[in-house]
C-alpha cells in the first residue's frame, strides 16, 4: 500500500520538480524562491513521508505515511497539526485531529473486523490519544455512553446536563471545532461565508461527534434530512427524549 501510493505520487512529477536535502530528510517537488511550494514528498529520516501539496515551505494538504505505516490524510497546518483520517496499520480508521501525532478533541475510532473485546466504535472527546471527557463505545453487544478518564469510563449519562440549553451549546462548539467557525450561520445544504460547501466528510464527522457526544446513533437515512444547524438540535433532543 504504501509503496503503491508513493509511486502513484511520484509517477506525475515533471521537469518542474527539484531535488534538495535537509536537517530532517530529501525533499523532491516543486520550489518558490527556494522554498517547497506546489506538489512535491518529502522523505523523512524517520521513515516516514509526506507528500501532496506545500505552500511557504510547508506541508498543507495530502498523505502523509508514519513509520509504523500509519496512512493519515487531510489538512495540515505548519507540520505540528492534522485534521483528517487516519487507516492504522492495525486496520482500525480514525477521524479526527491529532497535533504531533497525538488524537485530541472530538473523533472517532472504527475498530477493525473482529476486535478480541466486540469492540465496533467509539466516538467522543481524547485527549492525548485517548478518551478524555464525554463519549460512547459501541459493541457487538452494548452501548456505553458517560465520562471517560485516560480510556476508562469513569461516570454514566445520568453525570451528563443534556437540557436543550446544554445540547445546544454543545452542538455549536462541535461544529465549530470540526468544520465551522459561525454555526448560526451555517447550512448543511447550502454554502456561507467564502463560498464553504459542507462536504460529506465534513457532515459524516458531525454526525459521529453527535453521538459520541450525546450517546445516540444516527441513522444515514435520518441525516438525509438534515438542513441545519436547528434540525440538527430537534434531531438530537428527539433521541434524547427515546432514551429516558
């Protein structure tokens, strides 16, 4: 796999692209003023690579391959932080962000096919690669929705404020973290401001923080509904209310 999407890279490089060696690896792409800008990988010491696109000399978008031969693709922001997907190499796929290789904030985690402890998903709040704060495991077998604390759940729903206030701010502040900064103004259906047009990833992203975060599961054929940010709450707070 990774030999194949690196060749794939590669293989579309023209005259344009120039050789250079630094500190941390061998960069081969494209330069400005002798700075990695445009399409160009970058070979890293460690094993591992980037490659996709550079802006100011740094790495802005595309895949970037760990050592351990971790697949992770998405945007980056001055090589510390990543907001994207992950295919581990244990066949698990994480949505999310990490900073410096580590999963903070709200994300979710596909176990791969037959998990030695049933387990399906777990989508919530980490904190240095692990649960940290509101979240639910999914199992082959049970729901557990509560508090989590370095991985291990520490309190249930009941320890949990999902009053309409509540789920509402809540809401918000996930959409803002995952895609968009004014929810308010903000149109699953529709663009705003700079033309953004939700893509499905960015929805699919929401809908696993919603029930990671308020312990529900959202159907597919019930998100084709949605519109905006209101329905979104009304969905919410109507599943809710089939849970007590």
């Amino acid at each position: 796999m990774k030999e194949e999407l690196i060749k794939n890279f590669v293989s579309n490089r023209d005259y344009t692209w120039k050789e250079k060696i630094y500190d941390k690896g061998k960069y081969i792409g494209q330069f400005s003023k002798d700075k990695r800008e445009g399409k160009g990988i970058m070979y890293y010491n460690d094993g591992s690579v980037n490659f996709g696109e550079w802006k100011y000399n740094y790495f802005q978008s595309g895949k970037m391959i760990s050592p351990q031969n971790d697949i992770f693709e998405g945007k980056y922001s001055d090589e510390k932080s990543l907001t994207g997907i992950c295919h581990a190499h244990d066949g698990s796929i994480i949505y999310g962000s990490w900073v410096y290789g580590k999963l903070f904030g709200h994300a979710t985690k596909i176990f791969p096919e037959n998990h030695p402890k049933g387990c399906i998903k777990f989508s919530g709040l980490f904190n240095n690669d692990l649960p940290n704060g509101i979240g639910m495991l999914t199992t082959k077998h049970d729901l557990y929705y509560g508090i989590w604390e370095n991985g291990k759940q520490i309190a249930d729903y009941r320890d949990i404020d999902n009053s309409l206030e509540n789920v509402t701010d809540r809401t918000r502040q996930l959409i803002i973290e995952l895609i968009c900064p004014e929810p308010e103004l903000f149109s699953f259906s529709k663009s705003f401001t700079n033309d953004y047009k939700a893509s499905k990833q960015d929805l699919q992203n929401i809908f696993y923080g919603c029930e990671g975060e308020f312990g529900i599961l959202i159907k597919e054929t019930e998100t084709e509904k949605i519109e905006n940010t209101n329905q979104l709450i009304e969905l919410i707070m109507k599943k809710l209310s089939e849970l007590i």
